[in-house]
C-alpha cells in the first residue's frame, strides 16, 4: 500500500534523527576509548542525549508499521485518521466512510444516508425546485403544459406596435389608420394629412378625419389647425374638432398611434403617395400580391373589397336583414401585416381585413363569428346551391312552405365568368294536389349571375306554399360572395319586412 506523503516525511525525519544519534554515540564512544578525557566530559553528556534520541526515533518507527491493502475478508480500517487533505473520511482513504457526512463534492447526503434517496418524497430534477447549482427554477415547470386549461394567445394584430423616426421634413405626408376598442374590435377609421413642414419653422398644417358609426368628423391641430413637425424622431399632436371627442397621435417614419375618446389609433403612412420613389415601388410591390378582390362571410352579411392601384379600395355587400353595405378603405404596409381597414360610411359596419406574409387572410371586428374570408377563386366543379328548410325564413312565408321543392341541391356550373343553372321549372296546383310534372331539376325557378371581378353573385328563388288549398309562391332575393371556390350568401323576402336569415354556404 502506498504511504501517504505526510506519514512518509514524519518516519524519514525519524530515521534520519536516529542514524545521526547512532552515529554520533559510536564515534563519541571511540573517543572515550582512546583517552582523551578531555572530550570524554565533553561527550559523555552528548552521549546520553544522543542514546535517548536514538531509543526514541527506533521505538516510533518501529512501532508503526503500514497497514495492508483491504481484502474482502478484512476489517475496514480504524476511523480514528482524517482523509489526508480533507477535515471529513472519505471512501478508499485509510478510514471508513460515515454514513451522517456528505460525499465530497457535495452538499448532499449520499445514498443510504438517513435522507431519502432520489425519486422518494424528494422533488425530481424538472420539478419547482430549482434545479442544482442554480438559483433560477427549472424551464417550463411553472409554466402551464400544452393543453391545459389556458387559453391559446390570440395573433395580435398590429401595424407598428412601436411609432419610431421623424416624419418626412421635405414633403407633405399621409397617415391613415382605424380605431379599435379595448378588445381589439375595429370601430372606425382615421386619416390624417400632414402638409409640407416650413423650413426654419418646422411649422406644418395637421388635419385629420375620422370615420365613427357611420359619421364624418373633421379635427385639426389645436394650435391654429398647426404644429411642430419633430426633426428628430416622432411628433405628437393634438387635435380637436366641433363635437368631436379628444383626440391625440403621434406619427413618425412609418407608424400612426394615439387615441380617440375611449378607442385606440393603429395605422401607418400612406407610401403610395410618398415622394420617395422607392418607398412608392415597396408598397406596389407589396400591393401586386393581393391586388382584386378580398371577401368576406360572417354571420351577419357578406362583403366584397376590391383592392386597387394605389392602395384605394371599395367594399360591398350587403347584411342579413338585406341592409346595403357601401365602404371604402386603403390598404396599409405594416412591419409583419398588411391591412385593409374597412369602414362603412352610412352604417356601423367596421372591420379590418388583414393578409400576413404568406397570403393568409383574416378579418377582424365583424359582429359575429366569421364563417370565411379570402380570394374568391373560379367555382369548384360539382358545386350546388343549398339551402335548409329548417330555416325560420320559411316560417315567416305565409301558409305552410313545401320545404321539398326548395332551392337545396341544384347544379351550378361555371363557364368562364359565367354560372349556368338548369331550366327553371315551374309547380301548380289542382284540387289540393301538387303537380309537380313541369319541376324539372329547378322546380323553385333559382336564378343566379355572377360578377367576376368581385368574385360576388345574387340571384333569387321561389318558396311554394299551401295557401289554404291554393297555390302561393314568394320571391327570396339572394347576395353572396365567393371565398376559395365556394359561395357564401344570405336570403331575405321583401314582403315579410325584411325579416331575413342567414343561408349557410348558399354554394358549395
């Protein structure tokens, strides 16, 4: 076994003291022999000590002889000697392990030891606890797993979530914008013009106009319809306007923010009409992508927005009840989203049309659940209009429907920009008796045009009635969209005062 260094320096200090004493007691001794008394005084008291010395360093060395390697059928070591370099035993030294000490290297007990061992009542690795030699907790243990009872963040659409850099010095500008509620609903739109900045002054006109529930109102900067365009980064202006509510923003490079009365301002300039040629090619860029029409399916109505040069774009369509829908928009370049605020402007119709980078379309702020939204595409083959009888527009006709003879099923083909439906048929009556000979594979007479460069139709059909024996039909008007290579649309009569419902896929 190999002597530890510090036992082998105390036993060599030992052996070189007793050759030195044994050394010297012989020659002594060989002086004395010789007669010199002299010396013999001298050394004969050197004598004694140096025999002392001797027995000393003989009987230490002597009785402690080095311990032999440990077998498995020999007793452990004696505990009674410390680890050399360390104040605790440690295992593999001369010395047992003890159980109540920790292993070396750590601040835990070692298994086997009076705690328990992993995976008992102690935290894994991964749980709360902080995971070894750090004080940050684990990733993802307090986080919720997927799945679970929290909802999925929504998309959070925005422009530019910061307004950044100064606003164009040398020309005038354009911002437009919409306001949207605390939700995220859209509730109007906004336009803002900046005139020219003076050059020594920096003084430029600041008008604005916001279109709100179906009103037009005008603001200006509160200092004389002026203000001081910032050089640089971003200027906040206030603007006021005869019953308007308080209104405030700040533009800059690119971005609008701000707020009007209890909504919040999100928008961007308008690069179509920048004076920056460059800044004018991006947006076209952009533009050429989604250029044509954008529709739109919610529960409530239908609507077409056609996108055109130069960002201006126009909505139609029309509601449930068979309201009208007539807006106008812009289509704004944002860092991730392009969007297309729409805002009716005699109804409160108001809702954000927005396109990401890979083309996908979603519309945001509608007053109910959207159904689709998209680019119309050509009429996907084997396609037919259906409707439910389980509707309550069929209650609203007078006497009892023939649901059996409703629009539900019919063929539309498309050729070019043009649908074509069979022969429209015809039903009569006789004694109380359907003769249903002439119905044909159009008994309710469908009838459907479509516009191609909206991607929207309309069209109107027959409801047949068992008016007391005698024979009634009501005329049902129908809009729609397409979306995708299918058509959306909804049905309202007339003569019922206008209570009308929504069609689920009036095309498929």
């Amino acid at each position: 076994m190999i002597e530890t260094y510090q036992m082998f320096l105390q036993k060599a200090c030992l052996a070189t003291v007793g050759v030195f004493a044994i050394g010297a007691l012989a020659f002594s001794s060989c002086l004395a022999m010789r007669g010199l008394y002299t010396r013999i005084r001298r050394t004969g008291r050197l004598n004694v000590i140096f025999a002392f010395l001797a027995i000393g360093a003989m009987v230490v060395y002597g009785g402690k002889k080095p311990s032999p390697p440990i077998g498995p059928d020999d007793p452990p070591p004696s505990s009674d000697d410390p680890v050399p370099g360390t104040d605790d035993p440690a295992s593999g030294s001369d010395d047992p392990p003890s159980s109540d000490d920790p292993e070396p290297g750590t601040d835990d007990p070692a298994p086997g030891s009076d705690d328990p061992e992993p995976g008992t009542d102690d935290p894994a690795p991964g749980s709360d606890d902080p995971a070894p030699g750090s004080d940050d907790p684990v990733p993802g243990t307090d986080d919720p797993a997927p799945g679970s009872d929290d909802p999925v963040p929504s998309v959070e659409y925005r422009l530019y979530k910061v307004v950044t850099g100064a606003a164009p010095d040398d020309a005038a500008s354009e911002y437009n914008g919409y306001l949207y509620s605390g939700n995220g609903d859209a509730k109007g739109s906004i336009q803002i013009k900046v005139g020219k900045p003076n050059k020594n002054t920096r003084q430029a006109s600041v008008k604005a106009t916001v279109l709100l529930n179906g009103k037009k109102i005008s603001l200006k900067a509160a200092e004389n319809g002026k203000a001081e365009v910032a050089a640089g980064g971003p200027t906040s202006v206030s603007l006021v306007g005869r019953g308007a509510d308080a209104c405030s923003v700040k533009f800059g490079q690119y971005g609008l923010s701000g707020r009007y009365g209890v909504y919040d301002i999100d928008g961007a300039r308008n690069l179509f009409v920048s004076k920056d040629k460059e800044e004018q090619r991006s947006a076209n860029g952009l533009l050429e992508d989604y250029l044509g029409p954008v529709n739109v399916v919610w529960d409530g109505g239908s609507a077409s927005v056609a996108i055109a040069k130069k960002g201006k774009a126009k909505a139609t369509g029309s509601l449930a009840g068979g309201a009208k829908i007539s807006a106008s928009g812009m289509f704004l370049c944002g860092e991730k989203f392009c969007c297309v605020p729409v805002v009716a402007q005699k109804s409160p119709v108001a809702f954000n049309v927005w396109i990401d980078e890979a083309g996908t379309v979603a519309a945001i702020g509608l007053d109910g659940d959207v159904i689709a939204a998209g680019a119309p595409e050509s009429l996907r083959a084997g396609s037919k209009f259906s409707c439910s009888g389980e509707s309550p527009l069929w209650g609203l006709i007078k006497g009892r429907a023939l649901t059996e003879y409703l629009p539900d099923g019919v063929d539309v083909v498309q050729s070019g920009t043009r649908w074509t439906l069979p022969k429209a048929g015809k039903l009569s009556m006789k004694n109380g008796v359907v003769d249903d000979s002439k119905a044909g594979e159009n008994p309710s007479a469908l009838k459907l045009t479509y516009k191609a460069k909206d991607g929207s139709f309309k069209g109107s059909f027959k409801v047949y009635a068992d008016n007391g024996g005698r024979l009634k039909a009501t005329t049902v008007n129908v809009t729609g969209v397409m979306v995708g290579g299918v058509g959306y649309g909804t049905a309202s009569v007339k003569n019922v005062g206008q209570e009308a419902v929504s069609v689920s896929r009036a095309t498929k």
